[in-house]
C-alpha cells in the first residue's frame, strides 16, 4: 500500500482552464453526442462479453439503503408512509398492506442516477439541447427514460483508499487521473471502452463509523482533470459512493464542475452516493475488480433521475 498525503483544499483550476478542459473533453467525445450519450457504447458485443466476468455467480448491491431521517447530509428525506388503517388488517378475510413514497432525487444520502438533463450549464443541456427543454411538467429530452431498457455491462471497482492505505478520504480531498491508473496498476484491472467505472472514497464507511456531515459543504471526490482518464478510456458510465464531485469545489465559479464536464460536456450518466463497502470485501476476497453491473433506473418518462439499486453480479 501507499500512503499519500491529503491534497489541499479549495480551488485548483481557474476558469479559464476549467473552460479549456471542457472544450478538450468535448471534442474527444464527440462520439457520445446523441441523447443516449455514452451509453452508445454498451453494445450487444460489450453486453456480451461484460457477461464473461460472471464466474461464482453471486451477486452484490452496490446502493445504500432509502434514508427516512434527517441529518446534516439530508435535510430533505424520503418520506414512507403506510396507507389504510391498521385497525383494517386485524379483519378477517382478505387484505393489502400498502404504502407510499415521496423523495429528493439529488439529494445527499440516497443512492440515484443523474440523467443527461439534470445539469443544466451556460443555457443548455447535453449536445446542445435547450435548457427550455425542461418544463415545470418534466424534462422533454435528455430524461432518464433514456435508460429504459437497462444500463448493462462490465464494471470496475478502483478503490482509491486501499491504494493509500487508509480506510477512507477525508472530506475536501480528491482523486486525481494518476490515482486511478495507480489503483488499475495496484488491482490488476484495466478499465476499457463502454465500461461502468466505480470510483470508491469511503464516503459511507466514514459516514458509518463517524456519523453523518454536511457533505455540501465537504466532500471527497474527483478532480475535473480526473475526467481526461475516462475520456481516453471512452467510459460509459461514472459511479461514486459520494458525489463524484470535491467540495469544496476544485474550480473557481464552477461548484459542481465534475458533473458539468460528465454529463454536460461528455454525455456520461452519474450514479451518486452508491456504496461498495460490501463489493470491495467481496472483490479483495476473490483477487478481482471487474464484474459485470445491471443498473435498471425505474421508468419516469420525465425525471432528471431516479433511485437506484446496481447489481455487482460476479
């Protein structure tokens, strides 16, 4: 393992050079362009092939559970109520147990995908579609309904804290395109085109043992120069197990500059706030990274996102 030190926080890109690194990843994924973006990779011969990683067949959760209590991290939480009256169901004869759900999408806690209509920068979507094109009724283009047949193929796990030697990265740091090629190097992993890439911080092994904090405020994540990996790679899908992007932002007068350039710019579908405490245990036990991934987002004609339960299936 290699310890390295905690890189400093705040600003570490102007915005000329975060505009410049925009315009760079925009031209070398011009191939993502379409509303599906860079889910055009997954093909049926990737699919195919991500269906060989399969070899014990078991199968892992790469989501946390649904959070129903507030905290620092999520002032805004999903509401579960039980419908009918329990008096009901003490009846003879028939009866239902039934219940209703009401939540933030983005927020902070629950695990979700991000649609390539969620990041709305300088007036437009994604390839230049009107930001118009969401309404007060739903988003008329770009939604996650593009998604609808399922998001299928090989993923990789680089787990940056076992590259460090340390059980998780403190909020404010973040990973950079060297991190990732040492942990492929320290896994013995390569990410390829059209795969799902997982990138763990240990957000929710940190949240676990020492509570919950404002992540709006502090975070780990990625670094925007981190993105130049994934576009040589031609990565089709981002995941984290927190927001994917550093808080406090890396870019000046950018606060989410990570989500900009992937989907925005490079037409990549964010998973946020995912957990892999449980994939990393069963990957370091079977000596592998890769596996294949079914992402299956519910079906909202018109939504931005929508909650998400990854399946790791080895």
């Amino acid at each position: 393992m290699v310890t390295h030190a905690r890189r400093a926080e705040g600003p570490t890109l102007t915005a000329a050079e975060f505009a410049a690194l925009y315009q760079n990843l925009l031209s070398r994924t011009a191939w993502a362009g379409g509303e599906r973006g860079a889910l055009v990779a997954l093909t049926p011969a990737r699919v195919l092939a991500a269906g060989r990683e399969i070899r014990t067949g078991r199968t892992v959760t790469l989501a946390a559970p649904v959070e129903t209590s507030s905290g620092p991290d999520n002032p805004e939480p999903a509401q579960h109520k039980m419908k009918g009256n329990p008096k009901d169901r003490a009846k003879g004869g028939l009866g239902f147990a039934m219940d209703r759900f009401a939540m933030n999408v983005h927020g902070d806690a629950d695990s979700h995908i991000d649609a390539l209509c969620h990041v709305i920068y300088d007036g437009t979507l994604h390839g230049g579609v009107a930001a118009s094109s969401v309404t007060p009724g739903g988003a008329t283009a770009l939604s996650i309904d593009v998604a609808h047949d399922g998001i299928v193929g090989r993923g990789v796990l680089l787990d940056i804290p076992r590259l460090r030697g340390v059980p998780w990265l403190e909020p404010g740091d973040h990973v950079t395109g060297e991190d990732l090629s040492a942990a492929e190097t320290a896994q013995d992993v390569r990410v390829g085109e059209g795969d799902l890439l997982f990138v763990r911080v240990g957000h929710r092994r940190r949240r676990a043992e020492l509570g919950a904090w404002n992540t709006a405020q502090y975070r780990a994540g990625l670094h925007p120069t981190a993105l130049e990996f994934l576009a040589d790679r031609r990565v089709a899908v981002l995941g984290g197990d927190g927001n994917n992007d550093t808080a406090p932002s890396s870019t000046e007068g950018v606060g989410f500059p990570v989500h900009v350039l992937a989907i925005h710019a490079m037409g990549i579908h964010l998973l946020d706030y995912l957990q892999f405490e449980d994939l990393a245990k069963v990957c370091e036990a079977e000596e592998r990274w890769s596996f294949l991934c079914v992402v299956a987002p519910l079906r909202l004609p018109h939504a931005t996102g929508s909650p998400v339960n990854p399946i790791a299936v080895l």
